[in-house]
C-alpha cells in the first residue's frame, strides 16, 4: 500500500489531533499505473473533443456556455446543501421575487468567481493559474451574509477539519494551517511542470483531490476546488468553452465521490479515485452532448412554427433569438432589449404566447411575466 501523506499534531480547541499532511504530487512509491487510465482517458478525450464539435448545431455558443455555467454553478453548490433551482436562478436575474434569496446569492457568487478566473485566464495580461487567482476567486465565492466570518479571499490561519462537532471525532482532519501556504506552491509547482509526463485530465484528477485535502480556506474548499476543474480543462486547453457540468456527475455520485476522496487519503488507493473521475468527465461530457442536441431541436423547431406563423414579424423574431438566454422576462425589459415601444413589445409577447413557445406566469392583467418553460424544463433534466 502506497502512503500519500504524513501525520502532524495539531492543537485545537485545546485538544491535539492528528493532521494530514499530503505528498507532494504525483503520486509515488509506486507511480500511478497506467492501466488506470490509459484507455478511460482517450474516452475522457474522445467525449470532450465530440462536445465541442457539437456546439456548432446552435446558432450562438453564448446560448450554450449561458445555460452550462449555470448548470454548473447550481449543482456545485447543491453539493454543499443550497436548495436553489434553476428556475429560482432564472427569476433571480428577472428582477422576479425570490425566496432562499441566500441560496440564489451562493449560486450567483460563483457566478462571478467562475467569470473572473475564466477572463484572468483568456486575458494575456491576466495572471496564470495560481493560489492568488483562488483567492481571489474565494473572496468573490464567499462575498455576502453566509460568507462574512469566513476570512473571504484569505488562506486559513487555524485548523479545521470535515465532519463531527470537534477535531476530536472529525472524519478527517486537513493540514496544519502554516503547512497550508508551502504545500499549495507544491501544487502550483505541479500544475505548471512542463515535464510532467501524465496527461492533462489524469493531472486535473490529481491537483482537484489534493486541493481538497489541504482544505486551503475556512469555508467554500469544495465549490472552489470544483471550479478548479473547470479552470485546469481551460488552462489546458481540454474544452474551447465551458460547456460541461462536472458537478452533475459528482452530485449523482456523492458518497462514492467522498468515499473515492477518503479512500487516497487512507490506502493510498490514487488510481481508483483516477478511474472513477475520468469516467465522470465521459459521463457528464455526453450528457451536456444529449442536451445540446436536445436545446437544438427545440429551438429549431420553435423557430419554425414562428417563421411559419402569420402575424409574426421582425420584434417577435428578435425576441425568440433573445429567449435562450432570457428565459423568463416582463414585457418592460423585452422593451429595453428590443429598444422599442411598449405595444410592438406586447404584440411581440403575443405572439410567442400564442404559438405556446412562452408562458404567462401570474395569471394578472398587468406586471405579466412570461417563461420559456420547454428550454427551462429541458436545462433542468
């Protein structure tokens, strides 16, 4: 059995435990074997390069990437226990009431954490993939009422640990806090070694577990760690636009996706945590593949029905481009959006309305909001 890390007495709350201490990647004595991952990584490969090809079948990839980030953004926090939903999401950025306006805000806050790593990134001047560009996503994640006392932005200056009331009976209990700052240069020493032989995704697997394990910040360890993934496929080149939703597949599979985590840390077991995530990456790659072709053929076939309809005209057009995403709306801002006068705005509702493309929501003869309720439901499944 290979050992993946070491033990250092941690005091407190006035009781010393037993803090784990991570190897530094990648795995050693003995080194991964290949057999577990050679051929689950082409599929890895294959299912990413097919995503991408099949973006081309909707007339805008900002449609895609506005649904997909979304997706991602919903269920990495799910994982953590918000109750948000998608629709919850969509009315949110409607100006429409919600009520776990806290969840919605968690939601959002990645959002933004994910939109400034991606543009640091792609920026040629921007600043690589590093700890300070996680804490600077960190004080994004964290910024807000839940957020406050958690040192937003900054890397833990006491021990924590995951599950139990005290370190004492913890499931796991991470790094001491002084070791936290040298074993991230490890890992940020990793990611950008342009000798390391092991391919992108297998070293995706690797630095998200270790990230994981040296638990960096006092709270949001699991969203960021998550967001890394999607960081490392762009830095690598892997995907040309986030149109996957890993956290789909790892919220489906949670106990075994901790078990997988707790398993490295205590039998060393590195290629079964290997196997299960790059059959994840197959996995949620076809799955966003399914609902790409799914969202064309609804708006393709909406798109007829509408250039078929005789009281269709230019605004109603305009208007269905903008539904993929504004998928819930009031008749003021297709307004503003379209730039127009409130009654060629209604006419245009209207006529949507009729086909039974959009939806009216409150049943009242004034302050109406409309759904797109087929794209919703098919970006939900």
């Amino acid at each position: 059995m290979r050992s993946t890390g070491t033990y250092a007495i941690s005091t407190t709350l006035g009781e010393p435990v037993q803090a784990f201490v991570p190897n530094a990647l990648p795995p050693a004595k003995p080194v991964l074997a290949p057999e577990c991952y050679v051929e689950a990584n082409r599929a890895a490969e294959l299912a990413l390069a097919r995503l991408s090809g099949v973006a081309g079948l909707v007339p805008s990839v900002d449609w895609l990437l506005y649904s997909a980030i979304r997706k991602e953004a919903l269920l990495t926090s799910q994982i953590e226990g918000t109750q948000a939903t998608l629709a919850d999401l969509f009315d949110e950025e409607a100006g429409f009431a919600v009520s776990n306006t806290d969840d919605v805000e968690e939601v959002t806050n990645y959002l933004r954490a994910f939109r400034l790593v991606q543009a640091q990134l792609r920026d040629p001047a921007g600043l690589p993939l590093s700890v300070r560009l996680l804490c600077d996503a960190h004080r994004l994640l964290l910024d807000g009422a839940r957020g406050n006392g958690k040192q937003p932005g900054e890397l833990r200056r006491s021990q924590n640990w995951i599950g139990g009331t005290r370190p004492g009976n913890a499931v796991f209990v991470p790094p001491p806090p002084e070791r936290v700052p040298p074993l991230l240069a490890d890992l940020e020493r990793f990611i950008h070694d342009p000798a390391q032989p092991l391919p992108p995704l297998v070293k995706t697997a690797l630095i998200h577990l270790q990230f994981e394990t040296i638990h960096s910040f006092l709270d949001g360890n699991g969203r960021i760690g998550r967001l890394l993934i999607a960081a490392l496929l762009e830095h690598w080149g892997l995907l040309p636009e986030p149109l996957m939703y890993l956290s789909g597949y790892l919220k489906q599979h949670q106990t075994e996706y901790y078990r997988r985590l707790s398993n490295v840390r205590l039998e060393g077991d590195w290629e079964g945590w290997v196997a299960f995530f790059l059959e994840g990456v197959s996995t949620a790659a076809q799955d966003a593949e399914r609902n790409i072709v799914a969202i064309a053929t609804l708006l393709a076939t909406d798109r007829r029905s509408l250039l078929a309809a005789p009281k269709a005209g230019p605004s109603s057009y305009r208007l269905f481009e903008m539904l993929p995403m504004m998928p819930r709306f009031t008749i003021d801002q297709v307004r503003q959006r379209l730039a127009t006068s409130f009654p060629t705005a209604t006419a245009a509702v209207k006529v949507l309305e009729d086909l039974g493309i959009v939806t009216e929501l409150t049943g009242q003869k004034k302050n109406r909001s409309y759904s797109y309720a087929a794209y919703i439901t098919l970006l939900a499944e």
